[in-house]
C-alpha cells in the first residue's frame, strides 16, 4: 500500500469517529433562566488556591458555568452545608458542564487542612473587606476587616453562565435564595 493511500484512510477513520462522537454527544442548549434575565457581567477576580495556584474567574468562561460559593472562613469548608453538597455532587457537576470556585477569607491556620480535601479551588480573598476585594465586589461582606478583626463574607451561591453572565441586583451580583435547591435544578438539567 502506497503512503498516501494509508494517510488518506486515517484521515477518514479520524473524521468518521470525530462525526460518531458528536452524534453520540451533541451540544446541548441552555434554557434562558428568568434570573439570568436581569444579569450583567460577573465581576473577574484572581485569587490563590489552597495549594497557592492563582486561579481567575475568566479561565473558566466559554467552556464552563461557574458556580461561585462564598463561605465564612472562621469556620472553615467543612462546617459549611452548601459546600459539602458541591463536594458530594461534584463529579455531576463537572458532567454537566459546571466547574465550582469556593471563596472565603483566609483560613486559619487549624481549619487550612480542610481545604485541601475539597476536589475544586478553594480561593482565600486575602483582601476581604477593602473596598477592591471580591468579598465587596461580589456584596458578600457583612463585616469589613477592622484592627485586628478579619472581615466577615457571608455564604453565598452565584452562577456565572458560559458567557461571563450572573444575575444582578441593585449593585450586586444576586446570590440564590435556596443555595441547595438551585443544585438540585442544575443536576436535573434545568
């Protein structure tokens, strides 16, 4: 058999199984939200992981939706009830195209190991409280940093569509009102 003949009949298996592929998988088409009616870009931040890896919002846009979930960081992931969902649905999540950043203030240094059991970038808003942080951008901080008092994020849950669109309210992102119930829509593909 001649070279050409055998390159031509790869690149006809490579196409034939490129075509069955997509056949098998086709794009799926999101359904308009009602919230995401009123949405605006999400505000980009870049924070460091808890393995001190930056990570930026925007790295996800295009490919995936985001779910964004703030956390209060005195406590730790762990005490968190949204958070430990998002850990026990993670592998669905990700099957549904949905990627998750965890945000809170930095850990103490007894509640840091806690993040590291998380499979998805648990982010610290070394900043939080300060007029520029993610905390007060996203409208999530209850208590600005203070002398020797770390700021105070309240738990909250966003997501952020594949274009870079959240839902927003006043000067805010919107958080869900029932953080759990919006997870269990998005596993069922609503």
């Amino acid at each position: 058999m001649k070279p050409r003949f055998i390159v031509l009949l790869l690149a006809l298996a490579a196409v034939t199984v490129a075509t069955i592929y997509r056949a098998a998988n086709p794009h799926r088409r999101e359904a308009v939200d009602p919230a995401m009616q009123n949405s605006q870009p999400a505000p980009g931040f870049q924070l460091l992981d808890q393995n001190n890896r930056p990570v930026q919002l925007r790295g996800y846009l295009g490919r995936h939706r985001v779910l964004v979930a703030f956390f209060d960081g005195r406590t730790g992931p762990l005490a968190d009830r949204v958070l430990l969902k998002l850990k026990e649905y993670q592998p669905a999540l990700k099957a549904e195209g949905v990627m998750i950043l965890a945000i809170s203030t930095p850990l103490a240094p007894d509640i840091k190991p806690q993040a590291l059991s998380f499979p998805f970038p648990v982010l610290r808003d070394t900043n939080a409280g300060s007029p520029e942080s993610c905390s007060r951008i996203w409208g999530v901080c209850s208590e600005p940093a203070s002398a020797g008092k770390s700021a105070v994020v309240m738990p909250a849950l966003f997501l952020v569509d594949r274009r870079g669109q959240v839902a927003w309210l006043g000067d805010h992102p919107q958080p869900f009102e029932d953080p759990e119930g919006a997870i269990a829509s998005i596993l069922r593909g609503e």
